[in-house]
C-alpha cells in the first residue's frame, strides 16, 4: 500500500467535506478507462502547487502591490484546477459506484466515536466487495476549523487525513490499494465568527474512491 501527504488550502474543497462540489456539465480533466491514476495525480499537483504560490504571495507582499496581485491570480487559477480536478475524482467515484464517506470528529480531536468508525469499516467493507479484483485508489482529505493556532490546525488535519486510513488498511488486506493523504489548514478557508454547531461541519475526513482501471460510459469522455 501507497500513501502520500500533501498539505490542502483551499476554500472551495473545505466546502466539499460537508457537500460535493456539484459536477461541472464538461468534465475538466482527462477521464477514460486508464486515467483514475491521472486524475488523482493532478489533483495532488495542483494543491501542491497551491502552497507553494501562497509562499509566494508573503513574499512579494513585501515587495511592489502589482507583483502580489499578480501571484494572487496565479493561487486563484491553481485552486480553480484544484477544484475542477476535485470535481473529476468526484464524477469518477460516482461512475464507478464506489463514492465516498465523510467521517467526523469532535472539536480538537483526531479519534473517531464508535460510530463514525463502524460507518468507515462498513465503506471499507462496501470497497472491497465492489473492487473484484482491481486497484482502488483512495484520497483521504483531513480538515480543521479555522478557530486557533494555525499550526495547531494544520496538524490536527494531517491528523485526521491519517485515520480513515489507518482503520481501512486492514480491511483491504486483500485488495490491491493506494491511499493519498491530503490535509488542509483550516485557518485558510472556514470560517471564523460562526457559532459551535457551524463550527463542528469542519472536523472531518472525506475518503473518495475510485477505480485505478475502469471502463466508463463513452459520454465521459477526455479533455483537458
């Protein structure tokens, strides 16, 4: 089994924890029997690539206004891929029958209540039956609420990125998997002067799965 962490931020993806994003009319990424892989490959590029050009924002913040706005449209263009990618593993996950689960947490903890564990062992169990043989790729996105230290935050989702994976491994034992951790900090997108029950929506992990190879209705097809 695979993993690998990336470090989410951005606002239209924290949404999704509680709702799926709806699926744009066009697909906007690649999309065929052998493109599962891709898609979650760009995903995680493009949110790798968010990070790095909000870095980039703190800098040229110190330097002329014109060059900070104009990195500004480059994280608003990548989170847009961001998102349009997200989209795509969401109507993949669909296509395939496979979906996905959102678990949550109580406010400042990463261990899952005895209920939102049965219902991610049913999920793993519901994979495994449906997988028959083909590799499912699976990508965790952990998430904090915007309350507190950031880094405080940050850590608590990479947290709980890790947990649905730590409870499915053992039930895929016997199914070719790859899990993708991708934790987001909080302190970036949701928000700050809502109420307690507000508040909670945001301690989540969202586990979307799909299929590595599949065969896919001819109406979803590539793009870019």
């Amino acid at each position: 089994m695979k993993a690998t962490i990336i470090a989410l931020s951005l606002a239209a993806l924290a949404l999704s924890g509680c709702q799926s994003i709806p699926a744009p009319e066009k697909p906007a990424a690649v999309v065929d029997e052998a493109n599962a892989p891709l898609a979650v490959k760009r995903f995680l590029e493009a949110n790798t690539a968010v990070l790095a050009e909000l870095g980039e924002i703190k800098a040229t913040g110190r330097q002329i206004l014109e060059s900070a706005r104009q990195t500004q449209e480059t994280v608003l263009q990548t989170q847009e891929t961001a998102r349009r990618s997200l989209a795509v593993l969401e109507e993949l996950s669909r296509r395939h029958g496979t979906g996905e689960i959102t678990v949550f947490f109580p406010v400042a903890g990463a261990t899952l209540s005895a209920v939102e564990r049965d219902r991610l062992v049913r999920f793993a169990d519901f994979a495994a039956r449906e997988a028959r043989g083909r590799k499912l790729l699976l990508v965790s996105l952990g998430s904090a609420s915007a309350f507190g230290d950031q880094k405080v935050n940050q850590r608590l989702a990479e947290r709980r990125s890790a947990v649905p994976v730590d409870v499915m491994d053992k039930y895929l034992i016997n199914v070719p998997h790859e899990f993708h951790k991708v934790y987001g900090t909080g302190d970036l997108y949701s928000p700050k002067g809502v109420k307690l029950k507000e508040h909670q929506r945001y301690q989540h992990a969202r586990v979307i799965a799909v299929f590595a190879s599949e065969q896919l209705p001819g109406d979803l097809k590539a793009g870019q």
